[in-house]
C-alpha cells in the first residue's frame, strides 16, 4: 500500500538516520513512502499570531500538492512538519474566512479547504498496522534495551493536533515495548528541550537538556527513543560537554523512533545510520547484542 | 518596426516635417515611470523609452534577452498584477505603467571558493537568510525567465544543491525575485552559488575530456599536425573542402572514414 | 516586583494591538500562575508568564516590551494546554513579539549566528528561530 509522504527539510541532511530507517521499515511491513513531489519547506512553526497569514502559506500549499496528486493522507515524520502541517490544515478546514483570504492570495493555486488528514508515522503503526500486528514481524527484539520515550512538545500540543493523551501519552512506549525493549517513563518526557532557542541562546539548551537527561538517566534509562529531529539535536549536540563537566554522566544515547523499530525488523543496522546519532549508540547496542 | 522610426529622437520628433513621407506609424500611449508617451506599436520596451528620450547607459547590456540588465516591471490598467519582463524582449502595449527595475541591492556573500565542498551546509552558512523564505512564490511569478525560483530556494532547504543548480540553469541574475522577496532573500546569489558548486564538486569531471587531453600532451597528434603545417596554402584549401563532416543526424555509433586516431 | 499603575501610563492602544494580534481575551485569566509553574523556561524569564498577562492586559507596555520573557519563550505550549480558563499564552507571546519584529526591530540577526553553528544547526532550528526572531 502505498501513503504520500512528507519528509521536511532536515530529513534530507541531518536527520537522514530518522527517514532512512523508516522508509525501509515501512516497506517490511507493506507500505511504500510516496514522497510528494515540489514540496516545499513547511515553516516547521505555527504562526499564532491572528492576522498572520502569510506564515501559513508555506504549509497550506503542501497540502495542495498532495491533493494535486491525488492523496487525501499525507504521512510526517518529523513532529514539527507533522505539527505545523496539521494546524494548517485545521484552520483552512474552520476559518472560512481566513480560508478564502489564503486561497485568493494563493492566485497561482488551486482552492483548498482542508481535505488532507495529516498523520504521523507512529499513528499509522497504531492504528493502520496495530501493535500486535507490529509485534509479529519483529526479528530481532531489543531485549535489555532500557529506552524512555521523550515525547517533546509538538507531538501532543495544542490539544486539537495531540496524536495522544496530552497528559499521560502511552503511544512511543507502546512502539517501545512492541519491539521488545524496555520503556523507562520519567516526568520530563514532554518537557520542551529549547527547541529554537538553539539559535538565540545556545547556552541555555543545554541546562534544559540536562534537565532532562538526568531525570531519565536517575529513571534507570540507558537511551531517549524520540520523534524530532530538532529535539535531538537539543538533546544531543550539548553531551560532550556534559560529559566533561559531569563526572557521574557518561552520555545518553539519542535514538529516533525509526532506527530501533528497523533494528527489530532485522533490518541491515546500515540503514539506521548510526554514525549520525548523538550519544554513540553504536556502543550501547553491542554492548546488549543488538549489533555485531 | 520600421527603419524611419528606430532613427526618430524622443517625443518631439512626433511632428514629422511632410516633405520627408514617412509612413503612417500607429502610436500608443505608454506610462513610463508614470509620465505618458506616446511610441510607436512594435517597439520593444527598450526601444520605446529610447524613443521616449531615455539614454542607456545602464540597465541595457546584450539587447537580446541574456544578459539580465534590463528588469522592468509593469502593469496593465484594471490588473491588480504586477507583470515582469526584459525590456529588450517585451513588445510595447496600450497603456502600460512601466519601469526598469535594473539593479536591486542583494546580500552577496563573500567567499573562497577554493575552500568550499559540496555540502548543503556551505549554502546555510554563506546565507542563513535562506530559512526566512515563507513560499508565498512572489519570485516565480517575478522571473521573467519562468524559472520555477521558489522550488530551488525549497530544495537549497532540503540541502540539494544540484537540484536547485538544475531547476535555476536559466537565471540571469536579474534580481527581480530578489525585489519581491517577502523574506529578504537573494535568490539570485544563492543560486549562482549553488551553479558554482553543483559544476565544481558534484558533476562528474568529463573522464574522456582529461584522457584526450593527456594523450594531446603526450604528442598523439604531433605528427598529423607537423604534416598540415607543411602543406601548402592550396592544398590545404582542398583537404579543408573535402573534409569528411559529421552528419547533424549522426547517431552515437557514427565513425570516420578514417579511424586512426579514434 | 512593583509596577505603578495609572491611567496616563495605560497603553489603552497597545491592549487594543494584542487583543487583536493574539485573537485571545486577556480578561480570562484569573492569575492562578498554572502558566508560570508549567513553563520550562520560567526560571530564566524577568517576569513570569503569568505576570505577561497581567501586564499585558493593563497596558504595561513598557514594562513588557523591556522584558527578555517573550523572548525565551519556546512556544512550547506547556502553557496552552494546561491553562484551566482556556487562555492561549503562547498567543499572546507570539503578539509581543511581533509588535517588536514589525517595526523592523530583530532579535536575531542570521548572519550573526556564528557560521561553525550555522553548519551545525538543522534546518528546522534555523526556520522555526528565524520565523520567531526576525520580521
């Protein structure tokens, strides 16, 4: 079965280790990725502001593109794509009126008004696939894995685009367990790494990654399993200084949801590329037999 | 376009001296950096505000639609739109609102280009400002070139340089993208960055252009070339029209009648 | 922190610009500081979320515009999601912020960003910070 596919810019450069693994995925388990064609930049944020219409240009004609090419589903990976496209789409579903403001101004394009369902990955391995459907084709379960699901902000916020219960989401430990490796919850799985802070105070980010380091790390975690690749990089790119700075800190893998369902699949580990991980990965997954 | 009206100096001239016949030339009204004229239908935008009275001494370069010097943009009466052409190309019409937009100040990042590599990285660090792009497309619609401009600003995003090298091939580096640019960017620059790189470090290098250098170099062709210097001046004509030529509709398996030196 | 509250210091038209902008009604808010207590970023903010608001709706512009706290705001939407009147903060943040940026005012400046980040950086922080910080 084949679903249009949204990547987003970074899955093109540095997040590759999060689309690779998935297209690859995907296929084992009977679904063909259709990347759209001339997709652009979706703006990776909502714009909140009321009389901001320009900002939502970006996302609205991704979604004309995939009606344009005959899809009324289209697939992200990434949690902002899958946040921002969404929230586009809900309001030129809603808002006739900033509707008909975005079409007109959109003279080069055909009308819009919200036909597209957009989905995340892991909604199509819950509901599309099942757990236990998953569970089946799992060859390789990442047995003595502890991995703590950190969920970020933009997979559960606002309320109207959550892919799960804002309060206590359960769905990457569902993913988690289904390929057999143990989830660690801890109560910063939602907390907001800085997200784009990175670019206006990077010396904060990382009092935030610690923050959430350590508490999965004081949960008994030996890895963060997530979704966005800007949450990774938050995450990630502070940890050698950590390191130095904190004796008790020996660095905490960063694995994108997609690599370990790959790995369970039986998938050749090449495919998971690895090498762009933070938090050498590689080294804990020997350590646990699930790489040679 | 007649001859009698290329040679007619500005607007004053109009009052043709009936002695000298010249034909009956229509005039249509234009509006050129909203003063109206009266030039003759047929002429290029150029040729209209020369004859108009207007002197280039920039803002005109080749006069046949490569060079991109001559930017103009116009609109028409009761069209919200705003049209984009080059002046040296654009056919006058009735009523046109016109101006030359021929150069429009552009962020142009300084760099070696030695040191650069082929990563998408090289482009997001010589011009951050690409990330303000919101894909409100009012640079295609600006290219009088009909490149698709946003869809190489997007795959600059996606870190795929020989795409946007590909979809921007015929830019002229007019600027006129970058004047409408919502996000303040220089698509212009950007691209010819990304050219840059896409022919230095991602084209394959022509292996069979670098083997018949060296086997050049190594005086494969010496002894045929001293034999021409030798000929005479008519023999040479002779050899010259007997040449044997490659058909136009040669297919890729197409050889000489002489294959020594293949 | 105390601020003087009069009637000549109330920026009855900057209440007016943020009501709009933000499409949100600041008079919701009962101060219960749910926002302030779920914000991550709070302990690095001049004035707490919850004192925005409250600023913000008594035409504080000075104050507001003085402080670093829309600034640090992630949009995170901690707030959002918890508030219990229903009140979108990251609303009223994302307002701020653009009657800064639209006076042709930056807070960031891409060529600022020191290029060895700008070659590290993913493109989704470079979007999402430019589409915040600049206007």
């Amino acid at each position: 079965m084949s679903l249009a596919y949204y990547p987003g810019c970074t899955l093109k450069t540095k997040a590759k280790n999060l689309e690779e693994p998935a297209i690859a995925s995907m296929e084992v388990l009977g679904f063909k990725l259709e990347e759209i064609t001339r997709w652009n930049c979706c703006g990776a944020v909502h714009s909140l502001a009321d009389d901001d219409l320009i900002h939502q240009v970006a996302p609205v004609r991704n979604l004309i593109r995939t009606t344009e090419q005959g899809k009324n589903k289209l697939v992200t990976l990434c949690s902002f794509c899958f946040n921002t496209l969404k929230r586009a789409n809900l309001l030129m579903k809603a808002d006739t009126e900033k509707r008909n403001t975005i079409n007109s101004f959109m003279d080069d394009e055909i009308d819009y008004s919200g036909e597209v369902k957009v989905i995340h990955l892991l909604e199509v391995l819950r509901d599309e696939i099942g757990w236990e459907a998953l569970a089946q084709k799992v060859k390789l379960p990442l047995r003595d894995l502890k991995v703590a699901p950190y969920y970020g902000c933009m997979l559960l916020r606002p309320r109207e685009v959550a892919m799960d219960s804002v309060e206590n989401p359960g769905i990457l430990r569902k993913l988690v367990e289904t390929v057999g490796a143990t989830s660690v919850d801890f109560p910063e799985s939602t907390r907001c790494c800085g997200s784009y802070q990175i670019i206006s105070d990077p010396g904060v980010i990382s009092a935030y990654a610690w923050n959430i380091l350590s508490s999965a790390l004081s949960y008994g975690a030996e890895a963060l399993v997530l979704t966005c690749p800007l949450c990774a990089y938050d995450l990630g790119q502070g940890q050698e200084e950590l390191v130095k700075k904190r004796a008790e800190f020996k660095g905490m893998p960063i694995f994108y949801f997609t690599q370990l369902l790959a790995l369970a699949l039986g998938l050749d580990h090449q495919v998971c590329h690895f090498e762009l991980n933070y938090g050498n990965p590689e080294s804990l997954l020997r350590e646990k037999n699930l790489l040679p | 376009m007649s001859v009698k009206a290329k040679k007619r100096k500005g607007p004053t001239t109009t009052k043709v001296k009936e002695e000298r016949k010249v034909p009956e030339v229509k005039l249509i009204p234009v509006y050129i950096m909203g003063k109206r004229y009266e030039v003759p239908e047929g002429l290029t935008l150029m040729k209209a505000m020369e004859y108009a009275g207007y002197r280039f001494i920039r803002g005109c370069g080749c006069r046949g639609g490569t060079c991109g010097a001559c930017g103009t943009v116009y609109r028409k009466p009761g069209d919200y739109k705003l049209q984009v052409a080059l002046a040296c190309q654009k056919t006058v019409e009735p009523d046109m609102y016109v101006t030359q937009i021929p150069f429009f100040p552009a962020n142009r990042a300084q760099y070696e280009f030695a040191e650069l590599t082929s990563a998408p990285e090289e482009v997001f660090k010589l011009y951050p400002e690409l990330f303000r792009c919101v894909a409100c497309n009012a640079c295609t619609k600006a290219c009088p070139q009909g490149i698709q401009v946003m869809d190489a600003i997007s795959a600059l995003k996606q870190g795929n340089i020989a795409e946007a090298s590909r979809i921007s091939f015929e830019c002229i580096q007019c600027g006129l993208c970058t004047s409408r640019c919502f996000g303040e960017l220089a698509q212009y620059h950007m691209f010819q960055l990304a050219r840059r790189i896409y022919g230095a470090r991602i084209l394959p290098r022509a292996e069979h252009l670098a083997e018949m250098v060296k086997a050049i170099n190594e005086g494969k062709y010496d002894d045929i070339l001293n034999e021409l210097k030798r000929v005479k001046k008519d023999e040479l004509e002779k050899l010259y029209r007997e040449r044997e030529e490659e058909p136009v509709t040669a297919g890729e398996d197409w050889k000489p009648r002489d294959t020594t030196y293949l | 922190m105390s601020v003087t509250i009069s009637s000549k210091r109330r920026g009855t038209e900057f209440v007016k610009k943020v009501k709009e902008l933000s499409g949100e009604n600041l008079h919701l808010c009962y101060q219960c500081g749910m926002c302030s207590g779920v914000c991550p970023a709070a302990s690095n903010m001049d004035l707490s979320p919850r004192q925005v608001i409250e600023l913000a709706r008594l035409g504080m512009q000075n104050e507001i515009v003085k402080s670093k706290t829309v600034w640090i705001c992630a949009s995170c939407l901690a707030c959002t999601v918890n508030c219990p009147r229903g009140f979108d903060l990251s609303r009223l943040m994302e307002a701020i912020r653009l009657l800064t940026l639209r006076r042709n005012v930056d807070h960031v400046k891409p060529e600022q960003i020191p290029p060895e980040e700008r070659d590290d950086i993913p493109q989704i922080a470079m979007v999402s910070g430019l589409r915040k910080f600049t206007g």
